[in-house]
C-alpha cells in the first residue's frame, strides 16, 4: 500500500451506556498517534486537542455536529417472514 489515508470521527453524543467521554478521548489519543494522513471528522472543540497531538503530521479535519451528520431511517421497511429460497 502506497497512498493510504486513515478516516475516522469522534463526537461526544452523551451516552449513558456507563461510557465516559474521557475514555474516548484517551482512545482517540492513541489513534492521533499513528503516523499516516488523517481525514477527521470532530467538532470544532476538538481541533486543539488534534492539533496538540498531531503536530506536524499530515492530518485534514471537518469540522461538523452530530445533528448534521446525514442519516436514513429503515424503520418504515417491513422485513421478510420466511427465509430466501
């Protein structure tokens, strides 16, 4: 692999499943570190906390919020009741 370009996101969408933000920062940390480009997608409150970390190295971000990533719903298909044949 010649041109490889790392994408990755991190948004804080408040979960309640016992995760804290801070362990996802210190995840996020640790990915900052590899030393390919980097394509980010964060909230512009992060971009200190990339810059800080990624210094030097190739790395683009966009910044958006949660609310205007795209998303389709699939709740209104009916899936089937018996299997393919």
């Amino acid at each position: 692999m010649k041109n490889v370009t790392f994408v990755s996101a991190l948004f804080d969408i408040d979960r309640v499943d016992g995760r804290k933000w801070d362990q996802y920062l210190k995840w996020f940390d640790v990915t900052l570190q590899l030393r390919v480009p980097m394509l980010l997608f964060i909230t512009e409150d992060l971009q200190e906390f990339v810059d800080e970390r990624r210094k030097d190295l190739p790395t683009k971000t966009v910044h958006i919020t949660p609310e205007e990533i795209p998303s389709v719903s699939y709740t209104h298909l009916t899936l089937p009741t018996t299997p393919y044949v």
